[in-house]
C-alpha cells in the first residue's frame, strides 16, 4: 500500500484538536503553541496530513540555534573553526499520533525535517542538525539514524550535516 502522507506548513485548517501522541506537553504544543510560534518565526513547525482530511497525523518543527564547541567530540572539533558557537538546525520537536504508530510516519517526518535542514544549510550554514530526546525511547529512535550524543548535555544528540547530505 503506497504511502499517501503529505508534509505541509502547520496552517489554520489543519486539524490538531484531536493529536494525541502520549506526551501531554507535546500535544498542548501542536494544539495551542505551535502556530503562535511559527507566526512569530520562533519555529518553523511542519505536520503530515493524509489529503484530502486536514487532521494532523505527526508533526515536527524547526529553528535556527547554535552549539557551544566544546560540547562536540574532540575528533570533530580538530576538523572546525575555534569558533566558540556553532549554527546548527534544532529539531525541537517531532510527534506522530498514537493511531498512526507503527507505520513509518516517524521515519518519514525525520527525513522530511532532515531534508529541509539540508536544504536551508545551504543558504543560511548550520553544520548538524541538534535534537532534545525526551526519554530513552526518543533517543534511540534518533540513534538508529545515526545521530550521537552531544558531550555535556545528557539527551541532546546531533548529526553532522555531512551525515545528513549523504543520505541524500
């Protein structure tokens, strides 16, 4: 059964009412914060829809943040300028609804989110994409996609933009 998943800019029409993924705070985020925040262009928040219904399956979001170069691991650190702040793309949060688990829907918004850092590092740099895991579970998710642990910051994980530009 081919996957029929759209991935669009969070908007208004977008049914968020009824997500629910597990995580209280998560939920509450799509469903009262998210647009305020994407409006401002605090984040950049993308939610997959399975047109034509407009309820929001999963979701993910996106800023423009900076990591302390101390944090990196010291092989990675040799290849970098002494900058004391690196850009990186923050991937703040990504969420699917617990009626689509299991379906792949996590992997595909991570590629998609991992796609447009991609892209958007090429006009504005950013040399990883950072995530804060919630728990073990989110940060073995991320793990199975190479991402690795940030020194100092217990569940902050990164993945080099040259990571990502080879899986595309």
């Amino acid at each position: 059964m081919p996957v029929d998943w759209r991935i669009e800019p969070l908007q208004k029409s977008h049914g968020r009412e009824a997500f629910s993924c597990g995580h209280i705070a998560l939920d509450r985020y799509l469903q009262h914060q998210a647009r305020q925040d994407a409006q401002s262009q605090v984040a950049a928040v993308f939610v997959a829809v399975r047109p034509p219904n407009s309820k929001v399956l999963g979701f993910y979001s996106l800023s423009a943040s900076s990591i302390h170069l101390g944090d990196l691991p010291p092989e990675l650190v040799r290849k970098l300028p002494r900058c004391p702040h690196l850009p990186v793309t923050l991937l703040g949060r990504l969420a699917i609804d617990q009626a689509c688990r299991g379906q792949g829907l996590g992997q595909f918004l991570l590629l998609d989110a991992l796609y447009r850092s991609l892209q958007a590092a090429a006009s504005i740099a950013a040399m990883a994409v950072v995530v804060d895991a919630k728990d073990a579970t989110a940060a073995a998710f991320y793990q199975r996609y190479g991402f690795v642990q940030l020194s100092a910051s217990e569940g902050r994980l990164f993945l080099p933009m040259k990571t990502v530009a080879a899986l595309f």
